[in-house]
C-alpha cells in the first residue's frame, strides 16, 4: 500500500512538471515567435524597422524587469496563484494582439503579454523546486532546462509554418490557446506553494531592480541600430548600471532585502549565472542574424527557414539528459565549460556563411551549438537554485530566467549591432546610391536594388557582417568558458541554507 502511494506521488510529479513545461513553452514562443515574422508583418502592417522592433523587444523589456518582484510576490502570496494570474492576462493580451491593426496597438499588448510572462515564469522553476526531493530534482531540472532551451528552435519552427498556411495573429491566437490549456490544467494539476516564513515584500528594492534591468536593456536594445557609442545608449547602460549599484547598497541595509547579496555572492549562483547568460548571448544573438540569414540571403520560406533551424533545438535535448549524468559523474565545473566551448565552436563554423555556402555547413554549427547549450543549461540552472534557501525559490527561479533574457538581448545587441554596421558599410562602398536603404534594413536595399548583381553584393555585405559577429560571439562565450574552469568549485552543488536561520518552503495539494 504504501509503494502504491509513494508511486502514485511520484508519477504525480512528474505530471506536475509536465503543466510546469508547458508554462516554459509558453513564455518563450511569446518571445522567439515573432522574429520570423518580420518580414510579413512589415509588409502586411506597413511598419519601420523601428516600431518592428519594439514589437519583438518590448516583451523582452517587460518580462525581465518584472521577472525579480514577480518571483518575490509569488514567494511570498504563492507560486500557483501567480503563474495562473499571469496566464489570464497572457491569453486575454494575446487574443487582443492577434487583431491589432497597427504597431502601435501589437505593441501595447505585447507589453501586457510581458508583464504576464514575469509573473509565469519565476512560478515554474520554483514549483519544480518545492516538488521534487534533492534525488530527483536534478533530473527535473534537466527536463525543465531542455524545454526552456529547445522551445527557441520549436517557436520558430511553429510560427514558421502558421505563416506558411494562415495569417500573422494566428501566432497570436495560437499563444492565446496554449495559455488556456496550460491554465486549465494547472488550475487541477498544480500544487499550492509558498514560501513558509512569507518573506516581506521589498518595494524599494523592487522599483530599483526594474528600473535598472529597464535601463541596461533599452541600450541593448538600441545598440543595432544606434551603435554603442551614440549618448543614448551610453546613458541608458550607465544609468542602469548606477541604478543597479543603488539597489545593491540597498538590499545590503534592508532588514527583509527581495535579493539578499549574501547569496548572490555564492560563485556557484554568479558562476551559473555567467554560464547562462553566456550560452543564450550565444543562441539569441545567432537566432537575431540566421532568421534574416535564412529568408532574405538565401531566400528560404518562413517554415523552411524555421525548419532549418531545427538542429540547436534538437541537439538540446538531446544532450540535455546526458548533462546531469555527466555533471553527477564529472562535476558541473567540466560539464559547463565543455558545453560552453562547444557553442563557441558552433559559433566559430557559422562565421564561414556565405550567399552560396552548403547549408550542411550551418546546419552542422547550429547542431554544434545546441550541444553545447544542452550541456550547460542543466547544471548551470541547478547551480543556481541550490545557492538559495527553498523560501527564495521563487526569486532563484527569477535570477535564472533574468540570467538568461540579459544574455540573450545583450547577444542581439552586441552581435546584431556588429552584423549591421559592417553590411552598412560594405553596402555603402560598394553601392553608394544603395546607402539610405541599406541604413534602413536588407529588406529595403534588396527591394531598391535594380539588377541581380546588386541585389547579390546586398546580400553578400550582409553575411560578410553576419560572419564578424560570429566569430566575436564564439570569442565572447570561450572566455566564458575559461572564467568558468577557473573559478567554479569543484563537486555538486549544495544545498543552501539562510544566513541567519533555516528557511522552508511549503506545498499545499
């Protein structure tokens, strides 16, 4: 009787962490989807590059300001109650932003879709947490990391094939249902879990991290097209640094801090935190180039193209499993910087692209860097949550998911910026009159250019751009890697305790 119970709880979990997947889906289709559909909704909506970008970027704005208060409110008012407040708002935003009909409304309720994202988001993780015992949390973790990492590659593949055979909300409305399934079955499924000691909320420091993360984020997001010398971008990254340096001194003086700095300093938290934000600067920073590589260079449909992404997502998870075992053999410290370089070396063979290049070729680095990712996905996030007591899993849950949004707008800012002004200028030597279209994007200068050849040197200046940005990025995440061999501590993670007192976290069924 009692194996049939300890059964019954056991296969419970694992359904529990299935809903929980399907939460990770979820926020991240919201966020990749759309890239793929630039091109038609620029067309269809008559839209600037500008106000396309902040279609795609004021989501990524939104969810990682707010993923740090939303993980502290659903530690302190519950988990279950938060991640499923955020799916109704998500999928009321989401069905309004399949009929908006201009920028200006999808941007609006892109913002909304955000602001729910950060209150799903953080509830996964640290449900996860409070779930599984020690033994089997770390092949949870797994899973969860392979979901959050693959779902990149199925979110263009899916948006791919709604605009091969429907139009653009249907993306839209397509994330709408999934918010309703997720939510129903989260509603009978999910457990209720909060943080036993109910930690007091923190607003002060709150408003800080907000404002801060928004700051470091607008520069990041205005790089590409700006440049990284321009005073706007210079004084929203400096702005948001001192701010961040503001909420530091405050949370070190807060008798109830929403981040306590003791544990933010655990090299295991700011080590794992280095190793994700290094492998999504790395997947998002390419994704940003090869969605514009893949369509408007080698002139691929949306579902083809997203099809030929496929080989990052699958490689995930296909390693992803293989990491834990690793890690519990080897330690996190071999496993993480082995899948560091191995996505510095995809990264360093997609930097041979060309207009004519075989697409083996890319398919082979792209494969090459979702290995790497999948393997240092899993014990970097693991690394994480277990520098922090079970009363803060929320707030860990958010550190990984705000390790993982910084990197990865800091990869499109940094390699998206470097692919651009390199095709700018390759474009403008070569074809001056070509110049002001080529400022304003590969679309317009291809559309402008009036014979084969020119189109060709378009498109060629644009790889030339997308190969330099390659090679930096595999530069950037193998330097990652070396800080992380050097300074991870050797063993498995353990467990974290307060620094005052023991914390606990509760589970209600």
């Amino acid at each position: 009787m009692a194996t049939s119970e300890s059964d019954q709880t056991s296969r419970r979990r694992w359904v529990i962490l299935a809903v929980l997947c399907l939460s990770v889906l979820l926020t991240v289709v919201a966020n990749m989807s759309l890239n793929v559909a630039l091109p038609t909704l620029g067309r269809q909506l008559h839209a600037s590059a500008t106000s396309l970008q902040w279609v795609v970027d004021i989501y990524v704005l939104c969810f990682a300001g707010l993923l740090l208060p939303g993980g502290a409110v659903g530690d302190r008012f519950g988990r279950k109650g938060c991640l499923q407040a955020g799916l109704v708002v998500f999928a009321v935003a989401a069905g309004l932003g399949a009929f908006a009909a201009g920028t200006g409304e999808l941007i609006a309720t892109r913002a909304v879709m955000g602001c729910a994202a950060a209150l799903i988001m953080p509830g996964t993780l640290s449900i996860l947490a409070t779930v599984f015992p020690p033994a089997q949390r770390p092949a949870a973790i797994a899973i969860w990391a392979s979901v959050a990492g693959a779902s990149v590659a199925a979110s263009i593949t899916w948006s791919g094939l709604m605009l091969e055979n429907f139009w653009w909300g249907s993306i839209f409305l397509g994330m709408a249902a999934l918010a309703v399934v997720t939510l129903l079955a989260g509603l009978f499924l999910l457990p209720r879990s909060r943080a036993a000691e109910r930690p007091r909320l923190d607003p002060v420091g709150a408003l800080l991290s907000v404002a801060g993360i928004a700051g470091l984020l607008y520069g990041f997001i205005e790089a590409p097209d700006d440049g990284w010398a321009s005073p706007l971008v210079l004084a929203s990254l400096l702005a948001g640094l001192g701010i961040l340096v503001v909420f530091a001194l405050w949370e070190r003086r807060f008798a109830h801090p929403m981040l306590d700095p003791g544990f933010v300093a655990s090299p295991r938290l700011l080590l794992g935190s280095l190793a994700i934000g290094g492998v999504y600067f790395a997947l998002f920073g390419m994704y940003f180039d090869f969605t514009q590589y893949f369509q408007l260079v080698r002139g691929y449909s949306p579902v083809v193209a997203a099809l030929y992404a496929l080989p990052a997502g699958l490689a995930q998870l296909a390693t992803a499993n293989a990491a834990r075992r690793l890690a519990g053999r080897r330690g996190i410290r071999v496993v993480l910087t082995a899948g560091l370089a191995a996505s510095a070396g995809g990264l360093l063979m997609l930097s041979f692209s060309g207009v004519s290049t075989p697409p083996l070729l890319s398919e082979a680095g792209l494969a090459l860097l979702g290995a790497g990712i999948g393997l240092a996905m899993p014990p970097s996030t693991g690394a994480i949550m277990s520098a922090l007591p079970p009363a803060r899993a929320g707030v860990g849950s958010a550190i990984n998911d705000l390790d993982r949004e910084l990197g990865g707008a800091f990869g499109v800012g940094l390699l998206g910026s470097l692919t651009l002004a390199h095709y700018k200028s390759a474009v403008a030597a070569a074809h001056p009159a070509l110049a002001p279209a080529a400022r304003a994007g590969i679309v317009e200068a291809i559309a402008v250019a009036r014979n084969p050849a020119a189109v060709l040197a378009v498109r060629g200046a644009f790889t030339s751009g997308l190969d330099l940005a390659m090679a930096v990025g595999s530069a950037c995440v193998l330097a990652t890697a070396v800080v992380v061999a050097w300074k991870m501590p050797r063993g498995g993670p353990r467990p974290a305790g307060s620094p005052g007192r023991p914390a606990a976290a509760s589970v209600r069924r």
